[in-house]
C-alpha cells in the first residue's frame, strides 16, 4: 500500500458481463420501467431501467447491470424500500471498466447494445501495466506489447459506433506523485499517447484523460506537461474526481484553472458518490469506502458551463474501493454500500 496515496480508487478490472450486454439487445424492446424520483411513497420501479433523455444524458443505460439486478432481487424478495432505493442508481447510465479478458468482445457488446438504444457506450480503459501502486486495483498488462495489443482489441471492439472513453484512471496522477516509480514514466508516456491516438483514429470516439482530483494534484501546473506528454492535444479533455468524493464546485474551480494552462481544453468529472463531499476526519484512507457519502448529480450533458462537457458516473456507486472498512474487492458490488449511498441521498434531499 503506498502511504502517501491521497488520491482515489475504484474498481479493480473486474470482467464485464458481454453476455449481459448483447442480451440488453433483445431487452431493449421491451422496457418498461419506472423512472420517477424514489420518493418513499411512490411505486417500487417494475421493469428494467429505461435510457434517460437523449438530449441531455445521451450515454447508454446498462439493464442488466449489477444495480439494475439488484432492483430485481429485492423486488422478488418483496424489499420494496430498498428496490425503489437501489433504482435510484440503476436508472442512471454508469461506465462501464473493460476487463483484461476479451476486452475486444466487451467493448464490441457495449457499444452495439448501446446503439441499439440510440445511445453512446461510456467505457473505461484500465489495463495500463504497474496499475494502481501494488494497491486495492493492482495489476494490468505485462508489458508495453501486451498492453498495446490489448488495446487494439477494444479500438476494433468499439469500431464505427459511438463511445466515450476515460483513459488510465491514476496513470498521469500516479506519475505526477511518484508513487510509479521513474523507470517506469518513459514508457507510460508513450503507452497513453498511442491510447490516444488509437481510439482518437475512430469516428465517433471522444477520449479523456484522467487528471486526479483538487485535494489530491492540489496544483494543476504540476498536470500541465505530464497530460500533453500522454497526448491531451489529441484528446477530447480530461477527466477529474475518478472515484472520488470532492464537491463539483471545487472540481469545476481545478479544472477551469487547468483547462487554461491547456489552452482551453474541456472536461468532464465524476459526480457519482460526491453529494456529501469528502468525509469529514484526519482518515488517511478518506477515498476508501467512507461513511456517510452520498449520490451527486445525476449524469448529464447539460452542465451550464462551457468548459464541463458532463457530468458522468464513472465509478459505479455501490461498487467496492477495495478491502477497507468491512469492504469486498475492490470493484465488486456491495449492496449494502449502494444503499447507504442512496438512502443519505434522500436524506440530503429531504424526500
């Protein structure tokens, strides 16, 4: 565990379900949720998650994902509190973290059962080697050759169709930190600038690269040559608060101030678990599986703000941050997490 590691986790590259993804295809036709607010007098939901407005949260809804499941096993179980709860996340469209195996036939799932939506596939790739620091999502590629290969398997998995890609969640930060060690940089350089370029050479792919978070860079200088050393030229912006808990305002506040050192680029920021900003305490691991966080803003494109291209839900809410405070492994789901989540939202919200 690297001591000093005041940024975020997330999940580990747990292997996604492309069964579950191509059967969203057949579902598609037949959806028929509720999607009114979880206010505690209102029905428990009684179908899968239908997509949100395209106009405003153009990304795909994943029916079968492990939230949109969970709905399903408290609704049989008779749960009613807690099935209107957990739908709360599951009617939202979450990233979904390609695995190391058959990442080409997830990506490939992800996107055509989103296009068949009319939607766009939110993907995350995180398979860069030396991942995380040895900590809760260590792992990744063997080498520089595999991990090129690899992602020349989710380039074709995505093809033609539409995707938005968050790029190496820690790879930059983790560098800027010194938590990777030196060695180490020239070739993660160079790996992230052939992401991009990669996935930048598809039609209808937008690409951002993961910039940490405010409490965690603190100044956005120290990003500015690391993030055009691994391509942010070519991309479409960067990407902030992974998995983390920091207010949206202090989010928008870094990343206007570093968008300016980077010439205007755009960006987006993860406001999956940050309702309730970070927890308060002198927790060394704050980013780890903290009590009493809530939902943030739900996903959308319509941010009023010219710089902020979305707010996303990039970590999935409900999924472990790794094996802290009672947690399972690191990206796995954990419903009594998810309805922590979900019932402090409520609360916040005063329905």
């Amino acid at each position: 565990m690297y001591g000093n590691h005041t940024g975020r986790r997330r999940r580990a590259a747990r292997p996604a379900s492309v069964t579950g993804a191509l059967a969203a295809l057949a579902a598609l036709a037949v959806l028929s949720g509720c999607t009114m607010s979880s206010r505690a007098d209102e029905p428990v939901p009684t179908g899968p998650p239908t997509q949100r407005p395209k106009d405003s949260v153009p990304y795909w809804v994943n029916p079968d994902g492990p939230a949109a499941q969970q709905v399903a096993a408290y609704r049989r179980d008779g749960q009613k509190k807690d099935a209107r709860l957990i739908h709360r996340i599951a009617e939202q469209p979450v990233a979904e973290w390609l695995g190391v195996d058959d990442a080409e036939g997830q990506a490939r799932g992800f996107t055509l059962a989103a296009a068949a939506a009319d939607r766009e596939a939110l993907l995350v790739v995180y398979d860069i080697p030396h991942r995380d620091c040895g900590q809760y999502s260590q792992g990744g590629a063997a080498d520089g050759a595999t991990y090129r290969d690899w992602l020349a398997g989710v380039a074709r998995g995505i093809g033609d169709r539409p995707a938005t890609v968050i790029l190496e969640p820690d790879a930059l930060p983790h560098v800027v930190d010194g938590c990777t060690p030196p060695r180490y940089h020239e070739e993660r350089y160079d790996l992230l600038w052939g992401a991009v370029a990669t996935l930048k050479a598809l039609p209808h792919t937008k690409v951002y690269l993961d910039a940490g978070n405010p409490h965690w860079m603190k100044d956005p200088g120290r990003l500015v040559e690391p993030l055009r050393r691994a391509g942010i030229d070519r991309a479409d912006g960067f990407a902030l608060n992974i998995a983390n808990f920091q207010t949206t305002e202090e989010n928008r506040a870094f990343g206007r101030r570093l968008s300016r050192m980077l010439g205007g680029k755009h960006f987006v920021i993860d406001t999956g678990r940050n309702g309730n900003g970070v927890a308060p305490g002198d927790d060394p691991q704050t980013w780890c599986n903290p009590d009493g966080r809530a939902l943030g803003t739900p996903p959308t494109t319509d941010t009023g703000d010219d710089l902020v291209d979305a707010y996303l839900w990039i970590k999935r809410p409900g999924e472990s941050d790794g094996t802290c405070k009672g947690g399972p492994a690191a990206g796995r789901w954990w419903p009594e997490y998810a309805l922590d989540l979900a019932h402090n939202t409520e609360e916040k919200d005063g329905d």
